[in-house]
C-alpha cells in the first residue's frame, strides 16, 4: 500500500522529454492501466488511440498549438501521445475519460516514465482536421476528445510543491 501512495505523492507533470523512444513493454503496461480506470456502471466507455508515429505526433502538436495561437510544441518534445476519448451518449463520459488519463499518468510515473495530461483535445477533434483523424481511427462521432496525455523520458522533473492549508476540510 505505501508504494502506491508513494506512486501518487511523486508523481509530476513533466514538461521537458529527452528523445528517447518509450520502450514497448513499458507503454503496454500504460496502456493496460488505463483500462483498468474506474468507469460508471463499467461500461467502459472510454477509448485510448496511443500515437507513436513522429509524423501523426507533429501533426496532433500542430493541432493543438494552432487552438492556443501558437508555433511551439504543446507536447514538449514527449515522442508518445496517448489521446483518450469518452462516448458522450454515457452520462459519466467525462468522468470516466478523466479516471483514465488518471490512471495512465499514474502508471507512466510507476514504470519510470514522465508524462502531462494536455489539454485541448475536445477542441482538435471538433475540428475538420480532428473529424478526419477520428474518421481514418474508426472513432464513433459520438466520442469526444478528453485529453492528451504525453509520456516520454524526462528530461527535467518538477519539485514538489506544499500542498495548500485549506485543501481538506473535515467534518466530524
């Protein structure tokens, strides 16, 4: 139980990725986590498109880069983006789809690895360019984009910050 906790206390958003490619065994094991995130009613609604391809990565930046109104890489240099998706017709799809990313972040973290959940993916996949990409992936229309979770080595870790004072609040 105390590596688990430890697991969550230390993991951080990564936002600086050296090159090296994520290792199958690793990203496997990721993926599989994600999975296994708590869904309503489990009826697993969520679906996870893990993108390793450079070409399809630069493409998904550009993407989101354009949303924001900018040329730099939203991904930080991570070479694996893992987009998740929700079936909308769910009532819990984003809930579902954030336990997901949840997860994912959780296990890259666990296996050594860095990752950030980047945000914008609703917005790429409403876009022309984005409807395309969910038509070639045989996405259903009715799944949206939940976010980006970005996994690679890291580069550079964050240091923890304290927690704010009034974070919990207990009634007894």
């Amino acid at each position: 139980m105390k590596e688990i906790i430890q697991t969550i206390k230390s993991r951080r958003s990564v936002r600086r990725y050296l090159s090296t490619p994520v290792p199958e065994e690793l990203l496997a094991t990721v993926l599989e986590a994600g999975t296994y995130a708590p869904t309503g009613r489990n009826l697993q609604s969520p679906c996870i498109v893990a993108v390793e391809d450079p070409n399809m990565r630069d493409k998904l930046s550009q993407m989101n880069a354009s949303i924001m109104g900018t040329q730099s890489d939203p991904f930080y240099g991570a070479p694996v983006v893992l987009v998740v998706f929700a079936d909308t017709s769910v009532p819990t799809w984003q809930e579902d789809g954030s336990l997901v990313m949840g997860n994912l972040l959780l296990a890259a973290h666990a296996v050594g690895l860095g990752s950030c959940w980047i945000h914008r993916a609703r917005e790429m996949f409403k876009s022309p360019e984005g409807i395309a990409l969910k038509k070639q992936w045989a996405i259903p229309d009715s799944f949206e984009g939940i976010g980006n979770c970005i996994l690679g080595y890291a580069d550079e870790v964050p240091p923890l910050r304290p927690r704010k004072d009034n974070y919990i609040i207990r009634i007894k």
